[in-house]
C-alpha cells in the first residue's frame, strides 16, 4: 500500500511537471499557466481606443498574459485611494502630478536595472524627472504635450470677423484682434469669447516667468516666482480678463465652448485638438504660433508627463514589465501620438512621419527645443499644480486679491507643499 501510495504520487508529480512544461511550451495557454496584469488608465476618445488595440495586440503576442483594464473618466481618484489602501491595481497609466509624491516616498515599484537601461537609452533626459528619486526610477515616461508656444484659433469665426489672428505682431495686438469677435447679449452677458484662457493657466504663468528671465522652483522645490518677474506674468493673465475681457470665468471651461462653437482662439492644445477632430468635426480649426510678448526667446513649460507606475504589490511583476516594453518600442508610440496628440518621450518615435506630419503634432514639433523641464516638472504633485493653476490666478482674476496677494500666498503654500 505504501509503495502504490509513493508510486501514484511520483506518478501525480510528473504529470504536474509534463502538465507545466507544455503550458510554458505552448505560451502558457491554459488558466493554469496565464498570468494576469491589472491596469488602470483613463476613459476618453483619444486614449482608449488605440490603447484596447495594443492590449488585443499583446495578448496575441503573448496570451499567457492577460491585461485586464479598468477605464475610468477620472482615475486619479481611484489611484490615490489604491496606493493609499494597498489596493491598487498592478499597473497605473497617469499624469505624472498624480505619481510625484509616490515617486518621493518610494512607494512605487523600482523599475529593474534591465528595463531601466533599456528606458534610458530610448527616452528624453527631461521625461525621467518626475519619475527619478536618488538617480533611480520609479515609474516610465510615456508622453507629454507642448503646453504653450501655440494658438488654436476657430478659422470660421475669425473669417465671419474679416479678421486673419495670424498677422498679430504681437501678444497685445493679439489681444486687441480677440476684442473684435468677442461677443456679448444686451445684459453684456458673454456669449462668444475672443480668446478663453479657462484651461491651464499654469501653463501660461510658466510660460511668462520663462521668458520674462525669471524661474519658477528653486532647487529645493520652493517657490522662486514671488517677485516682479512672477507678478508680471500672473498680471498678464488677470488681463485676459479684466483689461482685454475677452473671456469670462463664467462663461465655460474651454474644452467645453471650443466644442460648441463659442471660442475664437485658445492656448493650443493638440491632446484637445485631436479630441476635437474625433468628437466635433464640424469645427473648423488652424494653429498659428503664440505672438510674443517680448523680444525674449519663446520658452514654454514642461508641466506633465503621462507615466505608467508599478505597484509593489503586483504579483506577476515580470508580465507587467513585458506590457510596458511593448508600449515603448518606437512603432508602438509613433502609432498611439498622432491618435492621442501628445508627444511621444521616445526619441526615435518623436521624429517618426506619423507624428511630425500629424496636423496635431506638427504644430509643435518645431516647439520642442524651446520647452523648459529643469525646475517646473519635477516638483509639481497635483496640490501644487491645483494651487498654481487654479487657486492663485482665480483669486486675483475675481478680485479676491491683488496680484501681489495672489503671488505671495501661492509662494508660501508652495513652501509649505514642499516640505510635505
């Protein structure tokens, strides 16, 4: 009995290692041999559509991996109370800010020396910042946009105007031109605005302190814009409003009334541009560059970069890197910016003809040497991005505070954020 026992287990044991070795053999086909990845990332029209074909790709390439993603119109949210309980899924497809502070607490998956080499050697110095903790990365660059530097403009809407935007020598005749298709009903309530700035205004304040000579952290992280350079350029976003009121904080967020036919020019942005040519064809839109407001070169801010983190927890850790090396080759990025609108962080796909001839992309392209990453990107967590895009110039555009108010409370809470 004993014996029969023995030989039924040798023989139950070898059938389970016959059983592994064609499992792996094959792929890893059957349930027993699949690993699965848990991946979160946002909902919108131009992310999911080429991202749920890269994942049906990379199944086939590789079905002992099953990618199972959760679409969500606002991850971040989801992100944070994940990493915060321990349940968060095992890769994360997010806006660096959203990273950062996980980024300085370590709290992220090390990407492993074999992968990083290969990262380093594919993607743009400046993309690893908000990702780098002691010269070692936390997490992967993916993309990122030009978020200055050019205008969107409404070509029907300035053509009703007998106005061409493009022979604007200048930030103020610009602004001038923008008065003469802004709109108003008899309650001079605004139902057209020359040019709405209800969207990343940070954009617009880093962009000025750039090129007004100024700078926006120290090295530390700590609020280097409290002073006339910085003043200068939140003052210049108060006129939008006040001096030239060619926009209204009432009047709607940008992506909202471009789309309905009601803006006649904005910050370019080809992340939205291509959301606009999928969702609103019937918009007729051109880009021209932004007019200068000085003689001084034209700089423009590196704000955010689209990264994918690695829990620490994720059981199959090795399958979850196989699925960020897929994404990262070249052809898979030179597919996924044209399709999304931003640039890719992959220096040999950023030059690919898909992306420098894509009618979103192309615009910007010629940009790239101007953007500034050293001193902005780094230390922008969602707090302080909240802070400097939203609390600080809405206070001084409503009236709450004087310019220097605004500025110098937004460079003691940036202090504050800092040493968090």
């Amino acid at each position: 009995m004993v014996k029969y026992r023995r030989a039924r287990l040798g023989m139950l044991i070898l059938a389970a290692l016959v059983a592994s070795t064609i499992a792996f053999a094959s792929g890893g086909r059957g349930e027993a041999g699949q690993q699965t990845v848990s991946f979160i990332t946002l909902d919108v029209v131009n992310f999911r559509p080429q991202l749920e074909i890269f994942i049906d790709e990379f199944q086939k390439a590789y079905p002992n991996i099953k990618i199972d993603p959760v679409w969500s119109a606002d991850p971040e949210p989801q992100v944070v109370t994940g990493l915060e309980s321990g349940a968060e899924q095992d890769l994360i497809f997010i806006w660096s800010p959203a990273l950062v502070p996980y980024v300085k607490q370590k709290r992220l998956a090390q990407v492993p020396p074999a992968h990083e080499k290969k990262i380093r050697d594919m993607v743009f110095d400046y993309s690893l910042l908000p990702m780098t903790n002691e010269g070692k990365l936390y997490g992967v660059p993916y993309n990122y946009y030009p978020s200055f530097g050019s205008i969107m403009y409404n070509v029907d809407l300035w053509k009703q105007a007998n106005l061409d935007p493009t022979t604007a020598k200048n930030w103020d005749e610009f602004m001038q031109m923008c008065q003469k298709v802004t709109k108003r009903d008899t309650t001079g309530r605004m139902t057209q605005a020359g040019f709405s700035a209800e969207r990343d205004k940070d954009a617009y304040f880093y962009a000025w302190v750039l090129q007004g000579g100024g700078k926006v952290f120290n090295p530390d992280g700590t609020a280097a814009f409290d002073n006339a350079i910085g003043r200068a350029a939140l003052q210049r976003i108060v006129d939008i409003y006040t001096k030239w009121k060619v926009d209204d904080p009432e009047f709607g967020l940008t992506t909202d009334t471009f789309k309905q036919g009601t803006v006649a020019a904005t910050n370019g942005m080809p992340w939205f541009a291509s959301i606009l040519a999928k969702d609103t064809p019937n918009i007729k839109f051109a880009f021209m560059p932004q007019p200068p407001v000085s003689s001084s070169p034209r700089y423009w801010g590196l704000i955010e970069v689209w990264m994918y983190g690695v829990s620490q927890r994720a059981a199959n850790k090795e399958a979850v890197w196989q699925f960020v090396d897929y994404l990262l080759q070249a052809k898979q990025m030179a597919r996924w910016s044209p399709f999304s609108g931003e640039m890719p962080a992959n220096r040999q796909a950023s030059t690919a003809p898909e992306v420098t001839s894509s009618p979103f992309l192309g615009p910007f392209a010629q940009l790239m040497p101007h953007g500034k990453a050293e001193g902005i990107i780094e230390f922008l967590s969602g707090d302080i991005t909240q802070l400097m895009r939203e609390v600080m110039p809405a206070k001084a555009i409503r009236g709450m505070q004087t310019v220097d108010q605004a500025i110098r409370e937004a460079a003691t809470e940036v202090n504050r954020l800092s040493k968090k």
